[in-house]
C-alpha cells in the first residue's frame, strides 16, 4: 500500500545526550504492517509501516527505556497494532488508545489488561472532520472508573473553545504537542499565554512538550520551539512529558532525526533534576503508578 507521506528518518544519530535511566518515550506510534494490521478505510493520511520492532530498536539506540504507544487516526478505532505492540514490549510499554462509543465493555477490559490507560480525542478537522465531542464525553464517562486519564490533540486556535469540554472531563487530561502554539507569536502570543492561565488554573492538565518538528517554522534545530517547551517545563515541573513523536505520521515538510530529538532535551530542561522529572517520574507516575516511587 502506498504511502502519501515521508518515511522515517532510516538511520538516526546516536544522541549525545544520555537521558536517565528509565526514560520514557511518551508519545510514539506503531503503523501496521499493514498486511496484518490494515489501515483505517476512512483515514485521512496512509503511513509507512512503522512496526514493533523498529520502535524498539529506536528505543534503545535513543538510551529510552519505555514508550507510550498512542493510538494515531490513520488506524482508527481498531487498537490490534498497538495491543501487540504492548503484549511484544515485557512490561515496557502503556498504551492510549481511541474508542468507539458503543466499544463493548470487554474491549476495554481487554485494552487496560494489555496496558491501556488513557484514550485519544482527537480535534484536528484535517484528521477526524468535525469531532464528535458528544461521543467523546460519554466515552470519557465510561473509561474514567478504570483510572484512565484523557489525551487530548488540538490546535492552538481552537483551545477558546474547548475549555468548557476539557474542564469537565472526569480525570487528569494530557495535552498533545504543547497545544499546537503559533509558534510565529511567540511565547508571549496571546494564544500560547491562554492555555498557560488555563493550565494555571487546573492542576489535572499535563502537557506534552513534543513535536518541535510539527510545530517549527524555522526548522532544525527548532530554536524557534526551544522558548515554548522550555517555559512549560520550567512552570509546570510536575505534569509535563516528552516524547518522539516517532514515526511522525502525516510530516511533508522534512523528516526529523530522533537522535537530535533527543538531544534538544537539556535545552528545554537544563537541570538533570528536571530532566528526570520530565523523562522518568511524570510518566511513571501517570503509566507505571504501581511502580512509580
Ligand atoms: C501526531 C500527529 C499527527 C497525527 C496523528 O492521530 C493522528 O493521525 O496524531 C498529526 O498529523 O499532526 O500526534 O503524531
């Protein structure tokens, strides 16, 4: 099946930054194979495959230890490709998944045994359309009792409103890609400074400071996201994540190096106290919290 975007970078650096041990990847995704795994009929993009295996022998040449292997629209509703990843992973692995509302309650008995703790609500018109943020809400109500938290995609733009939805969510929420700022405003911008007072404002919502390559306008070294990521860690020390974004489904504009991903981590935490914080204890903490200190 053809795909109609870049493939993934084929040979990463080896980082120069050694990131703790126990590090974990907070967003990535698995593709496919598609011969197993089909894509979605109504997806919006067609990715490379981007298996398992490969993910996992990113994680070890990046000095990861963990991934967070979050369910992407291009797969839909159907979790097989990242079920598998999880069962394939020892222990390595959580997973957020994507539901259907009417998903029978064994589906999500089986998902959380998997590894499952958050779903995806994804508000991006150019991957979903008009979000069904109805649906999202009843699916929010059904997950919640299991300890589930709510991973939440949108853009800058539309934060004004979605308040009023992300506000009332029964759990701890996850912003994806430091809510999609225009990173042309600068961190002073007026939209970048409103999802600081709402994240002021309610302690349950995390962020992830990923995605520069997205994000960027300048290109790498994103020097451009450099400010935006390192003011969020700064602020908010306890409910921010970082992640790959690998295989950066959907990118046109250029492909990234996950080596130097990772080396962009001491420039948007500088101190190796934050640096853990930021790699280990938060996502322990919100995947692994029986394991969490
Ligand atoms: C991402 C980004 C994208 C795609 C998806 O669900 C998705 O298809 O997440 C994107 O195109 O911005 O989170 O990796």
């Amino acid at each position: 099946m053809p795909s109609d975007y870049l493939p993934f970078h084929p040979d990463p650096s080896r980082p120069r930054y050694r990131a703790p041990a126990g590090a974990v990847d907070a967003h990535c995704h698995v593709f496919g194979p598609a011969s197993r795994f089909p894509f979605a009929p109504g997806r919006r993009y067609t990715p490379v495959d981007a298996p398992k295996e490969k993910l996992f022998a990113l994680r070890d040449h990046l000095g990861l230890s963990r991934n967070v292997i979050v369910q992407a629209s291009c797969h839909g509703t159907d979790n097989s490709a990242m079920v598998d990843a999880l069962h394939a992973a020892g222990g390595r692995a959580r997973g957020v998944a994507v539901l259907a509302e009417d998903a029978p309650e064994e589906e999500i008995d089986r998902l959380h045994a998997a590894g499952v703790r958050g779903v995806r609500f994804n508000f991006l018109r150019r991957l979903v359309g008009e979000a069904p943020r109805e649906s999202y809400r009843r699916i929010a109500e059904r997950v919640a009792p299991r300890g589930w938290h709510f991973v939440v995609y949108f853009e800058g733009a539309d934060l004004p409103g979605l308040v009023p939805f992300l506000t009332a969510l029964p759990g701890p929420v996850v912003v994806d890609h430091m809510g999609r700022p225009d990173i042309s405003a600068g961190p002073e911008g007026a939209g970048f400074r409103a999802f600081l007072s709402l994240l002021d404002s309610q302690p349950r919502i995390w962020v992830k400071v990923s995605c520069p390559e997205r994000l960027t306008l300048a290109g790498p070294p994103y020097d451009d996201v450099v400010p935006f990521a390192r003011l969020l860690v700064a602020r908010y020390p306890d409910r921010v994540l970082w992640g790959t974004d690998w295989p950066h489904p959907n990118m046109r504009s250029h492909m990234p190096d996950d080596g130097a991903l990772v080396d962009m981590i001491p420039r948007i935490a500088p101190d190796p106290a934050a640096q853990r914080r930021l790699l280990v204890d938060n996502p322990m903490r919100l995947y692994w919290p029986e394991e969490a200190g």
